[in-house]
C-alpha cells in the first residue's frame, strides 16, 4: 500500500455544504435545482427531475467542479488530461502558466497535499452525491417502478454514481481491481450518510457492477433526448469497463458479451473522416455514444479541455504551454495509419501537435473564444477496442484479431499484419491500437491499469524522459488528498 501514513479518507461534507448542493448542480446561471427542491409532490413534474439530471451532466463539464478556481479543474475532460499525462501518451510541451506541472513532474501522485490529487476525489465524490441524493428521493437503491419517467432517472442516477467510483478506483487504487481485500474507498450509496471507513476493492466493483446491471435494466427502452444523456448502451459500456477493470475469466466473457451488444449500432469512423471530423461535433458524429454538445450557455472559454488542448482555441496550447503525443508512440504509427496525419510535428510550436485530431471547425490559431465545440465521453470504437482485448485476454486469438479488424480497416492500407499476431504480441498490438486510437481521450490510463502494463517516456516530456514506470508505481496513482484525511475520523475502523 503506498504512502500508508497517508491512506486516510474523508467524505468531507464540507464539500456539499454552504452552498455546494445547489453549485455544483447547475446546468447554467439561470437553472438551479437542488437535492431539497425534488419532492414527492414535485417528481410529479417530470421537468423537475430532468433539470436535476440535466445538472449532473452538465457538472461533467462545468468548472471548478473540483473545488477550485483553477484553469485545470472543468469536470471529467480536465481528468482525461490528467490520466493522459499520467500515463505519458500525452507530453506538455513547456511551463510556461504552470497547469499540469505537478503531474507531469508526478509530484501530485507522492504529495496529498497537492491539489491536482484533490480536484479529482471531490469531483467524483460531488457526483456520488448528487446521484444518491436523486436515488434517495427516488424510493433509494432497491425501488421499484411503473412510472418510466422515475426508473429512468434512477437508470441514469445508478450509472452515474458507478462511472463515478469507477475512475476513483482508477486514479487512487494502485492495485484496486476488484478481486482483493485492500480498501481503497469509503463507500457511500445514500445521500444523508456520512464519514464512512474504507471498504475492499471487492465491495467497491460489486456495488458498481450492480448500479450498472440494474441501469441497464431501467434504460432499456429509454429513448434519450440527446447523446449527452445515458441510455442503455452507454450504461453497458461502463459495465464493460469494470468488468474489464476486474478482469477475471468470467468477467471477460461480459465484457465480449456487452460490447457485442453495443459495436452493430454504431459506424466506426470512416478512414476519409480521421483528420477531418475535428472531434468537436456531437450531434454530427455517429460514432459517439456519449458526450456534452456544448452552447453558448454553457459558458465555457479558456477554463476548459479546448481551452488547454487545442491551439485553434483561445488557449493555452496556443499561448505557451502546448501538448504533444510521446514521441516514441508517433514513431510506432506506420506511414500508410491515417492516424499519423491527426498530429503535426510544428515547429513553431515545437513539437507533435494534435491539430489533425481535435480543432474549431474555423481553424483559425487562437479564434475560439467562446467554446462551443464538444466533448467526447465515450463512442464505438473504445468498445471494439475493448471487445478485442477481452478475446485475446481469452486467448480467443482468431476473434480477437476478426475484431481489431473491425478498426483497422478503416485506419490503414492493409490490414492483414494482424493475421500474423498471436498470444502476447496480439494482445501487445491491441494495447498499442488503444494508445494510437484513443490519444487524448483520457482512456489509455484505463488500458495501461487493466492490463498491468509499464510505460516508458518518450524524448519530447520535460521530466523523466526514457524513464519506465510500472502500473502500480507510486508515480501513477494518486495519494488519498489532505483535505479528504482531515475530514474523516471512522476511516481506519
């Protein structure tokens, strides 16, 4: 266990007090619903618990989200950066504003006193929060229903709550795969709860395996008003991840199961789309399962993931502090990968930009300035991905390959190298896709920790270039935050 003197938890209810239930559930300036204005009298008004939704989303993508008023801290694509760097795919260019430094440095991963191990846990923790509180005014976790419009929005509370102590098993749990007896969190599923000890990592992937099983059950025939809600696909999406997560033979049998469920309703990117599609249009990309289709009442500007990663917003990326792919993986991209041509080695930039990947629509160096371009949360081609991996884990080769296929086609000239693969090197293949893939995205972190795989830094990071980390390095896995350890006087009993 890392840092023992440190693996004290608080569920510190000052996070959700003086204020914070109301702030951190607003969809905009003028729509605020609270825990204390849902009723029984008023879940008869279904426009009161679509707006109490509506703000858990939309908590996913407002700032200081974390607790903070820094430029880092804007919901779960501020992580994605985070989990990125932390796994090293991702390279910041220079310093020159400071963001991210305390990752890069995987000072925040050794230091609970800092705040990039803070924002995520209060982030995720709000979350959970905000779902109980639905889910408790709702009837609590074992109601039942014959109202849709309540069993969808306790379909959609369950999974948030999962999707939430799913990535804080990721981020705090080094080893938390769901089989061991090592706590690793406080587990809370209501909202009045409060200072809870830890519990197993076996409790933690049990209760997210049953929020996700019964989110897919409610959402079965949920028709949702836009990708930027849960259905049920993307319910069994997440499901997949956890069991992914845990990994043991069973567990990878679901995983093939659900994502074979999901992969025949949506196309794959198609190949004359790689470095055209921008990766900022929601309601236009088929691919997505799931995301934000931001506005212009979303209010978002430089705080947020175009703010810090795209040099054709007013940004970061464009000011001084660029972000790069790692070297050594843009080396491993063949020529004929339409992927190669996502990112620009720009020298005036000094590095491997992501322009052919994610940019504004207009193209313009520094233009965006109110960010109206979307986030992607999850689309089809994580589940192929996943689907591959859970085959090869299962030393299901052929199948696995039959489905890396699915990708590749559309990525490179020919396909067919794969057919040489087997046992490790496919299995080694299909990790590489999912980095080459998915760069960006905040998923690599997931792979490299389900699959037990070290990382080497390329030439082009600031700190630790060449240096090699395991999985469950210190370096990789933040410590349990001081604000959390002040908080919480049952954590040890």
């Amino acid at each position: 266990m890392k840092n023992t003197k440190y693996i004290y938890i608080a569920f510190a209810l000052l996070v959700f007090a003086s204020g914070c239930k109301k702030s951190f559930l607003d969809e905009r300036p003028s729509e605020k619903v609270s825990p204390e204005q849902i009723s029984e009298e008023a879940l008869r008004d279904p426009s009161v618990l679509n707006a109490y939704t509506r703000g858990l989303y939309s908590s996913m993508y407002n700032t200081g989200t974390g607790g903070t008023t820094g430029h880092d801290d804007f919901g779960q694509k501020g992580y994605d950066i985070f989990s990125d760097m932390l796994a090293s795919d991702m390279a910041l260019g220079s310093l020159n504003y400071g963001w991210y430094s305390t990752v890069v440095r995987y000072q925040a991963t050794k230091d609970f006193t800092q705040n990039a191990a803070y924002i995520p846990w209060r982030y995720y923790y709000k979350i959970i929060f905000g779902a109980n509180s639905l889910i408790d005014v709702l009837g609590g976790n074992n109601a039942t229903f014959t109202n849709k419009t309540l069993a969808y929005s306790m379909g959609q509370a369950k999974a948030m709550r999962a999707y939430a102590y799913f990535y804080l098993t990721q981020f705090y749990a080094p080893q938390g795969f769901g089989t061991g007896s090592e706590k690793i969190l406080p587990l809370y599923t209501d909202a009045k709860t409060t200072n809870q000890p830890l519990v197993t990592s076996a409790v933690i992937f049990d209760q997210m395996i049953k929020d996700l099983t019964d989110a897919a059950t409610l959402l079965a025939d949920y028709g949702r008003s836009s990708k930027g809600e849960i259905n049920a696909d993307v319910a069994k999406g997440l499901l997949a991840y956890v069991y992914a997560a845990r990994g043991t033979t069973s567990d990878l049998a679901q995983v093939v199961s659900l994502t074979d469920q999901i992969i025949p309703k949506f196309p794959v990117l198609a190949k004359a789309n790689v470095t055209t599609d921008g990766f900022n249009n929601l309601p236009n990309s088929a691919n997505w399962m799931w995301g934000a289709d931001l506005q212009i009442s979303s209010n978002l500007d430089l705080v947020s993931w175009w703010g810090q990663i795209d040099i054709f917003t007013y940004s970061y990326a464009w000011a001084g502090d660029p972000k790069f792919i790692d070297d050594k993986l843009y080396a491993s991209i063949p020529a004929d990968d339409a992927r190669k041509a996502q990112f620009d080695d720009n020298a005036d930039y000094g590095g491997l930009l992501p322009t052919g990947k994610f940019f504004d629509p207009a193209r313009i160096e520094g233009g965006q300035r109110t960010v109206i371009t979307d986030y992607v949360y999850m689309r089809v081609e994580e589940m192929i991905l996943l689907n591959a991996e859970a085959k090869a884990r299962l030393n299901q080769d052929a199948p696995a390959r039959t489905e890396l296929k699915k990708l590749l086609t559309e990525r490179v000239a020919n396909p067919n190298f794969i057919d040489a693969l087997s046992g490790a090197a496919l299995k080694e293949e299909i990790y590489k896709q999912t980095r080459i893939e998915l760069w960006g995205e905040g998923k690599v972190y997931l792979a490299m920790k389900r699959n037990k795989h070290s990382i080497t830094r390329g030439t082009n990071h600031l700190f630790f270039a060449g240096n090699t980390f395991a999985y469950d390095a210190d370096e990789l896995t933040f410590p349990i935050p001081q604000a959390e350890v002040i908080n919480n006087p049952n954590l040890n009993k």
